[in-house]
C-alpha cells in the first residue's frame, strides 16, 4: 500500500500542518516518531521540523515545490535561516495575505495563483518555483489551494469540480490523472485533509475507504 492514515494531536485535517513535495516534507516541531515513520515510508522525503511565525500551519502558510519555497512576511528570521539551509529557492513574499498555501497552488511544471495575490509578485513567484504561472480561480472561488491538491503524477479537485475545467488545469499542470471527491467523511477542500506526493498519499484519518481510492486514483498512484 503506497498511502497510511494519520493525524497531528487529534485534527484528521493534517494538511493544515504539513507540507510536501517530491524531496522534502516539512513537519512541525516534535511530531511524534509513529507519524514520522508513516511520511518516511510512504513519501519517501527528507523529513525537516520546522515553524513559520512560531505557528504549526506549515500548509496554510507555505508553498513549496522541489525548486523552492514561499514564504509569507511574518517569517521569523529564526526560521528563514532553516529554509535557506535547505537545497531550495527561498522567497518572503511582500503581500498582505499570510496564508499562501490556500491562494497558491502548485507541482513542478506550473502553478495557479489566485486573482487577490498582486500581480507584481508574479514574477518572483515564478522564479522561486521555477514554473510557468497563470492568475486564475478555481470553482470560481479565489482559494486555489483549497480547491485542489496538485503532485507531479495528478490532481484531486474539490468534487463539485465540472470535468471540463478539471480537464483544461490538468493539462496545464502537465499530469495524465485528475479526480475529483472529498476527505474526512465528506470535506471538499481537499487541500486540508491530505499530504501526497509521486510516491505516496497520508489522508485524514476519519477519510473513508472510498474517499481515500478516489483520492488515489486521483493522484496516479494506483
């Protein structure tokens, strides 16, 4: 099985709490060993404790890709000194909107930005990922990252998603398998309940069988 079930002190919505890509998961500090075994055997990433504003909300407030990271202003010096050890590009990201994960989305061929971050940060944007970049929305909702949860193998949309536009940011993205359902019984911002990558899927732990095989499909890791 390439995916396991998790959670960070009881909140299924792990998402919120990690981030992901192909070579590094950033986790918060102290995660109990159990969890980092799970991420270790199933992303098969270099595992890296770490914070932004002192806070646990690794995936609301960072955007990361295997070329680089984003970071939002409130970054503690502290904790961009550890990002910028890390065989990354590093941005701090001069916009008045702190939470990137849920405004950014990305994979290593592209990203979607969302139409409130400022087109002058677009530029840095794609210089830091390494990656074309298009301004757009989601469902029509200005918060691309919760819409969709994009690897380098596939995407899963939010399940109200109609297959025409699944189809057209598919292709964008560059990935052969897209999805579209729900996590953790029934959540729709799939963003918040999964951590996947090209090797492996940890969902939610109160996500159903049913919700984790499309999830999986979605992704290509079947």
């Amino acid at each position: 099985m390439n995916y396991d079930i998790a959670s960070f002190r009881g909140d299924s919505n792990i998402g919120i709490f990690f981030k992901t890509s192909d070579k590094i998961t950033l986790v918060p500090k102290n995660l109990d060993e159990e969890t980092k075994e799970k991420i270790e055997k199933k992303l098969k990433t270099e595992i890296v404790e770490a914070s932004v504003w002192d806070s646990n909300l690794l995936g609301i407030y960072t955007v990361m890709n295997s070329y680089g990271i984003i970071l939002p202003k409130t970054v503690l010096d502290k904790e961009v000194a550890l990002f910028k050890a890390l065989d990354l590009n590093v941005t701090i990201l001069d916009s008045d909107y702190n939470a990137l994960g849920n405004l950014i989305v990305c994979n290593d061929k592209f990203a979607i930005v969302s139409p409130i971050i400022g087109k002058e940060y677009l530029k840095e944007i794609r210089d830091v990922l390494n990656v074309e970049v298009e301004v757009r929305k989601i469902l029509n909702n200005n918060l691309v990252g919760s819409m969709a949860y994009v690897t380098n193998k596939g995407i899963l949309f939010n399940r109200n998603i109609k297959e025409e536009e699944a189809q057209e940011i598919a292709e964008k993205f560059k990935v052969k398998n897209y999805g579209a359902g729900s996590i953790n019984m029934g959540n729709v911002y799939v963003s918040i309940g999964i951590i996947a990558n090209s090797y492996g899927l940890i969902a939610g732990e109160k996500s159903s069988p049913y919700e984790i095989q499309i999830a999986l499909e979605a992704l290509g890791l079947l």
